[in-house]
C-alpha cells in the first residue's frame, strides 16, 4: 500500500527555520530518487529538492544555499531542513518520488503540510 506522511509544518517568521519529515512507504521508497515539492496558492506544484539513495542531491535554484535534503534508507523516511525562510517559501510541501510522478498519470499524493512564512 502506498503511503507518504509529511509533518513538520507550520507558522515561521521571515528568517526562520523548520524542518519537514516524510515517511514513505517501502514500494515508493525503494524507487530510488525522493524530492520534496511543494505549491503555493494559485501555482503548479513544483520539485523543490531530490535526493538519490546513495545521496546525491539536486536544489531548484529558488531554494539553494537555504534547503537541505536528506534520507534515513532503514526508516523509509526522508527531510527537508529548511534555513532562511522567506514568505514566498509559503507553501503545502509534498514528498514523493520524481520517478513515479513522471511516470505515473495520476500518482498519488499524501496530503502534504503546510508551510507558512510572515511576519
């Protein structure tokens, strides 16, 4: 059965940090390749930050420098510490697997976790 669970969201001053978790199920986990995406009202959802099971990483330039991705392979589970956070951070974050989004006509989507940046 696939499963993605985000949590870590919630209200954050300009500046601030946070840090999101997303435990995953085995069947979308063992695909290799986890990003994190996220969409603002009114906008697509967009890949945000990717990481494959041996590490390598990959930033959409609008978050690079300020986000790190990361994976625990033995908990199924992946991060994203967020630094410098900015209001146009202000988002619902969403994990899943890039391979299966781009595969996939209408993968399925957990229901992510809210971000939000202001002051």
């Amino acid at each position: 059965q696939v499963q993605l669970v985000e949590s870590g969201g919630g209200l954050v001053q300009p500046g601030g940090s946070l840090r999101l978790s997303c435990a995953a199920s085995r069947s979308i986990f063992s695909t290799n390749v986890m990003g994190w995406y996220r969409q603002a009202p009114g906008k697509q959802r967009e890949l945000v930050a990717r990481i494959t099971r041996g590490g390598s990483t990959n930033y959409a330039d609008s978050v690079k420098g300020r986000f790190t991705i990361s994976r625990d392979n033995a908990k199924n589970t992946v991060y994203l510490q967020m630094n410098s956070l900015k209001p146009e951070d202000t988002a619902v974050y969403y994990c899943n697997s890039p391979t299966v989004v781009a595969v996939v006509e209408k993968p399925y989507w957990g229901q992510g976790t809210q971000v939000t940046v202001s002051s």
